[in-house]
C-alpha cells in the first residue's frame, strides 16, 4: 500500500503554500513523523511530517511550486507504509490503478528520451484561473511551471509582473532586465523572492496604499527604566527564569495608554469601526527569512514577567523558524524595536488592518535640560505611526506622552495608574 503525501490545513484565511525545499529525493527512506518537506506560506514556514514510514517512492510537487491545502504533494511506498487513509475502496483501486499507469508512462518517457518539450494537459489551478480572468488574459499566454505544465497562481503573477498584454495574442516571453553594466552581468545573481517576502512587499505596500497614514516622535528618558531593570534584573531572573529586558516595559505602557486612548486599539472594516476590548500585541522580530509579527495574546492581562516569557518563547520560535499561523493572528496593536540594529529614528510602517504602531530607537545618551541644569542622560526617540483615518492627531499625541508618562515612572505600571 501506498500513502499520500498531502498539503494540511494552514491556518486561518491561508488556502496555498510554496514548496521551499524537500529534505528528502525519490527513493529515500523516511521514518514516519520525519520532516520531509518544507512549504512557504505568506504568514509562516511550515515542516511537512512524513504521516507513515517507508519509502519516498514519487514527489509529485516539485521546489518552487505553488500548491492548495490537500494538494498531493508525493507518496510513500515501500515496506513499512501505512495504508492509506480509510476512504472509498473503488476510488482507492482507481487511484492505484492510475498510480499503475503513472509509472508506465515514466519509464516510457525515459526510454523515448527527454528532449521533447513538455506538454501542457492540465487547466490551470483555481486561483491562477480566477488571476487570469481578472486581468483578462489567455490561458496561451502564460508559462506554466507545475506538474505537466500546470498554470499556477504564481506564474500568472510572475507574466503581470512582466507586463504581458490582455489582448488575446501569443506573449512574447520577457527578457531579464539586463546589467546596469554589461561589465557587470557576471557578478550580479538574481534570485526568486520567497513567498513570504512578496506578501511582506505586498502588505507594506497595501498598508500606504490604503491607509491615511501619518507618524508623530516624542522622546523618553530612559533613566528609570534602566535604573529598575540594573537593581532588580537578578532577582528577577531567579524568581521567573527570564531576563528582564526593556521590552516587558513598552508592552505594558502600550497596552496603559490603549485603554485610554482606544482608537488606537481598533481597526476599520467597511464603513464599521471595530473596537477591540483586549490587547494582543505584536512584537516585530527580525528572521533571516524576514520579518515576522508573532502575537502576545491579552498582554493586558499579564505581568512584567509573564510578558518577557512569551515574548522569549515567540521569539525562540521565529528564529528556529517554527511558528505556527496561530502564533502571528489576531494581533491589535504592534511594537517594532529597530534600535536593536542602531537606528535612531523611523517611520514605522502600519501592519494592516490595525490602526497603530510603535516604533522603538537606540538608547543614546544627549545632553538634556533637567531643572535649569543641563545634564547627560539616555534618551530614546519613539515614533507612533497612525491610521489617520480612525486615530485623530490629539489621540495620537495623547497616546504617545501616555507612554512616555509611563516609562519615565516605570511606578505607574505596577500600579496600574
């Protein structure tokens, strides 16, 4: 018996992934529950188990292809597979059967040799033919690169990207851009975007297209903070296992000045505004595959210290590159720490559809006025990006100084004042 190899449930409102890499080739042996195969979505990486043991006997989906939930994505064969999910007997005799013919068909290939063009004898997948009559465009005019030629999601945006034409004529298939230098053709190396980095470009470039966006700075004297966080920093580790970090601080000033200020807090959807009576709060981390928004759930409802332990626990996550949908959902309200990589200032861009993000800086120590003396401490710029459309330009200033009040008298959010 043989067992499919399929796409599972992604997550919420994601219905395709890309096939990143597969850890295994035809022939190998897999252990059941072994990774075999990486898939790229637009939200996270997701390892594929082998659901049995045995063989990789044939891989139906290949690197870079696009591919829905319950997509085959290859099968495993050989001494100790599991039998196939229990089902229909004569879908499942017909399904061996054709898997009979597949097998034919490969090895006559072979022998005919592999110099003759592929042919195309597949329609187009679902959402690449729903692509397609959106942007008016002939099937014809479209290189597919899945099984048998098949046109996917992918290929139609790649022929948009390349500006094929909606007049129903053969497409002339587009150049690369050539080398600024033909000097310099041979030292430049072009390379696929990930899946995850073009929804990271599409949603950044939505997020101006669609809101009123607008970014107002204020400063804080980190002095208390830091001053807290050296006295206490041990015995805080000690007691809750975690370090004490600065980002506990912001978390807990954010979700302070939301309850006061709870615009920030909602989102626009239609002509509605939706105001969210909880604060899940997104931390912005830095991945090698890119930028990642894993979600502190109800961070209003926590402590200092149970803030730092599932930031701690997300961020391990991100960087092992194994978050899950779930962890990245439903977020309100958002913190970027650029000042982890020595910027100054930014403008932070919105992670749609909430109204409000916060952009946190490198402490640096200026010279500051404090009681007609002028005197050094660490300083932090802070920049608040808005959705000028729900948050007014009042509520905005008001929630920032909120924040500052608070980290400046690091008190007040033990106190919940």
């Amino acid at each position: 018996m043989a067992t499919e190899i399929r796409v599972p449930t992604l997550g919420e409102s994601v219905t395709e992934a890309t096939i990143g890499k597969w850890f295994k080739k035809t022939g190998d042996a897999i252990n059941a529950d072994e990774p075999i195969v990486e898939l790229e979505t637009d939200k996270v990486t997701i390892e594929v188990p082998a659901p049995a043991a045995g063989t990789l006997s044939e891989i139906t989906a290949q690197e870079g292809d696009t591919v829905e939930v319950n997509a085959l994505l290859g099968m495993i064969g050989g001494a100790g597979a599991a039998a196939a999910p229990a089902g229909d007997k004569q879908e499942a005799a017909a399904k061996a059967s054709a898997e009979t013919v597949s097998e034919a068909e490969k090895r006559s290939d072979a022998v005919a040799g592999e110099s003759e063009p592929q042919q195309r004898d597949m329609p187009p997948a679902p959402s690449a033919a729903k692509l397609l009559a959106e942007n008016n465009i002939a099937v014809d005019q479209v290189s597919g690169s899945g099984k048998r030629g098949q046109v996917l999601k992918g290929d139609v945006l790649d022929a948009i990207a390349k500006g094929v034409s909606s007049a129903p004529v053969a497409a002339k298939p587009a150049a690369p851009r050539p080398a600024s230098n033909a000097d310099d053709a041979g030292r430049e190396e072009r390379v696929r975007m990930t899946k995850l980095r073009q929804t990271i470009a599409r949603r950044l470039k939505d997020a101006q297209d669609t809101a009123a966006m607008l970014t107002t700075f204020n400063e804080v004297d980190m002095t208390a903070v830091m001053d807290l966080r050296k006295k206490y920093k041990d015995v805080f580790e000690k007691r809750h296992g975690v370090k004490l970090g600065f980002m506990g601080f912001f978390t807990k000033a954010v979700t302070h000045a939301l309850k006061e200020i709870p615009a920030v807090n909602a989102e626009i959807d239609g002509t509605d505004i939706i105001y969210k009576n909880f604060a899940h709060i997104g931390v912005a981390v830095g991945t090698e595959k890119g930028l990642v928004v894993p979600v502190v759930r109800d961070a209003d409802q926590m402590s200092i210290a149970e803030i730092e332990k599932e930031i701690g626990r997300l961020g391990l996550l991100a960087r092992d590159g194994k978050l899950s949908v779930a962890d990245m959902q439903g977020g309100t309200f958002t913190i970027s720490n650029g000042g982890v990589y020595g910027s100054l200032m930014s403008t932070p861009i919105l992670n749609a559809p909430q109204s409000g993000i916060l952009g946190m800086h490198k402490i640096q120590e200026r010279p500051m006025v404090v009681g007609g003396q002028v005197v050094i401490r660490p300083m932090m710029y802070l920049a608040l990006s808005y959705d000028h459309r729900i948050v007014d330009g009042k509520e905005a200033v008001t929630f920032l100084v909120r924040v500052k009040e608070s980290l400046e008298d690091p008190e007040r959010l033990v106190l919940d004042l």
